[in-house]
C-alpha cells in the first residue's frame, strides 16, 4: 500500500508526451533531426544547382549554335545576293550593344537578349561595315529551364521530407531506447532493484546486438549484481541482529541477577545499549527489504506531535501554527519524530521545538547544525565525525535518522535536513513534509 499521490514504484511516470521529451532541445533526437533536416537541405540545394547549371548550359549551347549555323546560311545569302530571311536583319534595333559592337569590329558572336518582349538567342557578324543579325527564339527554352527549376524545388522538398520521416523514424527507435534504458537506470537508484531494461536483442541470439543492446545488458547485469549483494547484507544483517537476540536476553537476565552497585549499573546500561543496536539494525533490515506497508488513517496532525513529544520522554516544545488532518501511520509518525528528537537532544542543544505548520512537522535544535557530507548525501549509517563543539568527541548522525528517512518514505513523506542561520541563533532543522 503506497501513500495517496505517490506512484508505485516502477510505475510510468505522467508529464510531457513521449514524442516531445524525445524532442526537447539539446537531445540526441533534435541533433540528429537538425542535422539530418540541415544535410539534406545542402544535399538538394547542391544537386539542384547542379542540374540546373548543366541544363542551362545544354540549352543555351544549343540555341548558339542554331544561331550561328543561321547566321551563316544568311551570311553565304547575303554575299550572293539573294534575298535574306525574315530572321536576318541588318543593323536590327533590337540588338544587345555588346553584340552590335563586336559585329562592328568584324567579329562574330552570340548573345542572349529579347525580341518583342520574348527571351531570344542573336547571334551577329560583319556584312559591308554593317552587323548582319538573326535571332532563334529562346521561350520554350526559358520556359524549360522554369519548370525544371519549379521541378527541382518540389522534388528536393519531397526528397527532404521523405528523408526526415524515414530518418526520424530511425532515430526514434534507437533515443526511445536510450530513454528506456535511462528510465530504468534512475528506477534502480530509487531503489527499484527489480527494474530491468530487458531488450529483446540481448534475450534473442538470432538477432546482432548493437550498442544501446550492449549497454542495456550491461545495465542489467549490474542491477542483477547490485541487487544479490545488496539482499546478501541485507540478510546478513538481519541474520546477525536475530542470532544476537538470544545471547542477549541471556546477559539481560544475568545482569538482573548482579548485586547493586555501579558496575552493575554499567553492565546493565551497556545490555540495554547493545539491544537498542539490535533492534535497530533488524528494523533497518525490514526497511531495506521493501516489504513494510503503511497502515493509513486520518489524524490531526497536531495532536500526533503532541503524542509523540509525550512518548519520547524528552523536554521539547510543541507549537501548532496550523494544524491539518492527514492521512498517515500514527505509529511509524511517531517513531521519525521520537528519532528526530533522540538526535536532536543528543547532537544539539536545548531548546528542541516541535512546529507544526498544515501538512509539515518542523524538530529543531540550537547545536552546531548537521555535518555537511549530511547534507549533501543525507544520513550514513554509523557515520560519526569529530566535531569542536563537543570537545572533539566523535558525532554520529547514523541509524537514528537512518530509519526516520525509511520510516517517512514508507509512510510516502519527505523528509529534508537543513541547518538554521547564525543570525536565528543556529541550530538543526529537520522538516517531515506528508502527502
């Protein structure tokens, strides 16, 4: 049973569409999208000039040499004397200058130009200190140049789009499953031991494995591993606190039996240390594995800190700034905030406050605070630092609030350390947030 609002573990999370996460910039799959979209625009746009160049050079070749094979059948007419074409004119008005001029120098040559508006190839040469001109219509070769170009645009348009699609789709499969093997990679780290990536191509030895197959087997084989060493502590712990219970029951009772006197009080004092230690360790070991449940009810939350302080023993003060009713385990509430106010009696300094403010319990102190590796990494178990305010005396941060963090995440809450500023006079903050 999980906590209202919290997903059971390994459950899909629920945010942004697939095709969009995969499509957020800075991803595998915009890069190659840019780049596949960039590649084939430089590929069309180089492939179509191309053609268009050769085309446009075929086709004005061709209008210049029927233009100078027309001016040359005028020219053998003109020096016979017989009667020109309509084609060819003498010194035509419509000529290109650059033309006319070379005609004029006794030379020959072609350019393209218009006649009545029209696209036209002339072609000219010296008659009697005149330019003899004939002109071959150049539209239909203008036009055929235009539809090519409009052919060529639409073509690499459909080429380009076609690509992108077909590439697309590719690289889709391959960031999905980059994606899902990163999906599984953060579910372990939240630990989700069980969660595997399980790609068909490391499970089917017909089919070639490639790089993401490699990688996801590679994952899943440390999970495998992480998790059978993580159970074998697990179970050594437990086997260890379970197989102490016994002997110590034994010293427990044979301490009962030792005369007054300080030794015996130290004896007894150690017992009762070293069964605490048990206790704890064998609940650790029932955190670790996952299987505890929490047994939800409605509470106010005020009342709940109230009780709690009450159970603990220890002198804090409780302030209700808003008071909320929540759904929780009473019992395992309890257990964080007597843990959180054994440490902060025994690391700080008094006065320890219990605040409640709507759904958050807030325990401080006004000690040195929390270490910093604390801080950044969270409790460590049997973590113990020297510090200057205790005269150099090791510090310990470790299966106290160890098991208030189990505890909390069974129960779906938060729970977050922080240290108060010097000018608030200092101290721990612990604040255990519930769904």
């Amino acid at each position: 049973m999980t906590a209202p609002g919290r997903p059971e573990p390994g459950a899909p999370r629920r945010g942004r569409p697939k095709w969009l996460r995969l499509a957020r910039p800075g991803s595998l799959y915009a890069k190659f999208t840019l780049f596949l979209a960039v590649m084939c625009c430089v590929v069309a746009a180089v492939l179509g000039t191309l053609v268009h160049v050769i085309v446009t050079r075929q086709t004005v070749h061709q209008a210049r040499s029927e233009a100078l094979s027309r001016l040359d059948t005028a020219a053998r007419s003109y020096e016979a004397g017989d009667r020109l074409r309509p084609e060819a004119v003498l010194d035509s008005p419509q000529l290109p200058e650059p033309l006319r001029q070379m005609a004029l120098r006794g030379e020959r040559g072609t350019a393209l130009g218009s006649f009545d508006g029209d696209p036209a190839m002339w072609a000219a040469g010296p008659a009697d200190g005149k330019a003899l001109t004939v002109r071959v219509g150049y539209r239909r070769s203008a036009e055929t140049i235009s539809g090519l170009d409009r052919a060529i645009v639409v073509s690499s348009a459909l080429a380009i789009v076609g690509t992108l699609v077909v590439g697309v789709f590719a690289v889709s499969r391959v960031t999905r499953r980059l994606h899902r093997t990163a999906d599984v990679a953060r579910r372990i780290s939240a630990g989700d031991l069980d969660a595997r990536v399980a790609d068909p191509r490391t499970t089917d030895p017909t089919r070639q494995q490639d790089e993401v197959a490699a990688v996801s087997a590679a994952l899943d084989a440390m999970a495998g591993t992480l998790q059978a060493r993580l159970q074998s502590e697990q179970r050594f712990t437990a086997d260890v606190a379970h197989e102490l219970r016994t002997p110590l029951a034994g010293l427990q009772a044979a301490s009962d039996l030792l005369p007054p006197g300080r030794p015996t009080e130290l004896v007894r004092d150690r017992v009762r240390a070293l069964r605490g230690l048990t206790e704890d360790l064998l609940e650790i070991s029932r955190l670790d594995s996952l299987t505890e449940r929490a047994d939800l009810e409605a509470h106010w939350l005020g009342r709940l800190a109230e009780r709690a302080v009450r159970a603990s023993g220890l002198p804090a003060g409780v302030r209700v700034v808003r008071d909320a009713r929540v759904m929780t385990d009473r019992r395992r509430l309890e257990r964080v905030l007597g843990n959180l106010l054994s440490n902060a009696h025994r690391h700080g300094r008094p006065p320890v406050v219990v605040t409640v403010d709507g759904p958050a319990i807030t325990v401080r102190d006004h000690g040195a605070g929390y270490p910093a590796y604390l801080l950044d990494h969270g409790p460590q178990r049997f973590r113990t630092e020297p510090t200057a305010a205790r005269g150099g005396l090791p510090k310990g941060h470790g299966l106290g609030l160890t098991i208030a963090v189990g505890q909390a995440r069974i129960m779906g809450a938060e729970l977050s350390f922080a240290n108060a500023s010097g000018a608030d006079g200092g101290g721990a903050v612990t604040t255990l947030r519930l769904p």
